[in-house]
C-alpha cells in the first residue's frame, strides 16, 4: 500500500523535516485506552503514515488479529480539524499481521486541533503498544490552503 | 470509572513514554474496560 502526495503538498513536505514522534504505552488486556495530540498554537500537521508494533512483557511480538477468535489489537483515529476543514473519523483498523512492524503509508491526512487515538486490546495479556507517525507540521493557514475545497 | 478502570490508567498513566514531547502535547482522554 502506498500513497502519492500531491505535487503541492509534496513540495511543502520536502521542505519541511518529516517528523516521526513515537508513543510507547501498556495496554492492559480487555481495555481501550485513547490518548490525544494537539499541535503547538498556530501549527497544524498533515500526516502521511503510521507504525504500528505490540511487545508482551516478555519482550515477544504480538500476533496480527485473529478475526476467528476476535484477538488482538484494534486501531482508530480522529483527525479533528477547525472549520472549514472537515473532522475525519478514520475507519477501524484491525492490526492483522499486513498492518503490524512496517510502515503504512497512507492519507495525507490534515490535523489542525487533535489527533484523537483509540487502540483496544482484546488479547489475554497486557501489549505494550507502539505508535509510531509519520508528519509534517505547517502553520495553520498553508494547511488552509493546501487542502482548501475539501472542508465542505 | 470503577476502581479498576482507574488503576488500569494509572498504570498506563506510569509507563507511558512519548518522543514527541517537542512535536506537541499528548494526553490520555480515557481508559476503559471492553467487552473481549
């Protein structure tokens, strides 16, 4: 799975150092635990990608989710924007083994409030989660700009 | 939240580790128990 940015976007992206914040944290077995990242005031993100990984306490991989037995990690996002830019609520992403230790390009995705995560943990053990994003940050109105006409 | 719902966050609360602290501002919203 990959994505192509647009020529306007992928020219900002060159231009501005690709961040990739990562975010390590428990998940205690038969809990959802949902966290949220706002920008510093006047800057928004676009994101272009995510990593996803699960480790048990003994250091072991997680299994991809096993939808016979209804197993293993459940991923979403809201990608929670100011007018007239539109709030995304993503769709839910299973993470079977196509989504786990690599990087998922995908989006752009345009954040200029919050980024709102939801992972869910239905294994039997505790999964210390890891998240990793791919971003780029731009003050608010180049975001307006470049992704104006998609808000309505 | 029940008493094990909110050790479950302090739990999570303690062990969390985020590398963005420069990028910008994470917060845990909520922890909750679901159905497996």
């Amino acid at each position: 799975m990959s994505v192509i940015l647009p020529i306007e976007l992928l020219k900002e992206a060159f231009k501005q150092a690709q961040q990739m914040p990562q975010l390590v944290g428990p998940v205690p077995p038969g809990y959802s635990v949902t966290g949220r990242l706002e920008p510093p005031s006047g800057m928004g993100w676009v994101f272009t990608g995510f990593m996803f990984g699960g480790h048990l306490a003994d250091g072991s991989s997680i299994p991809g989710y096993n939808f016979a037995t209804g197993k293993g990690l459940v991923w979403k996002a809201t990608y929670a924007n100011v007018q007239p830019l539109r709030t995304f609520v993503d769709r839910t992403f299973y993470l079977t083994s196509d989504y786990l230790y690599q990087q998922i390009f995908y989006g752009p995705r345009p954040v200029t409030k919050f980024l709102e995560v939801t992972i869910t943990n239905t294994l039997d053990q505790t999964v210390y989660f890891s998240n990793t994003a791919f971003v780029f940050e731009l003050p608010l109105d180049r975001i307006m700009e470049l992704f104006a006409g998609e808000g309505r | 939240m029940d008493v094990d719902e909110r050790r479950a966050e302090e739990f999570v609360r303690r062990n969390l580790v985020f590398s963005g602290d420069r990028v910008g501002t994470f917060s845990i919203v909520r922890v909750e128990r679901v159905k497996t």
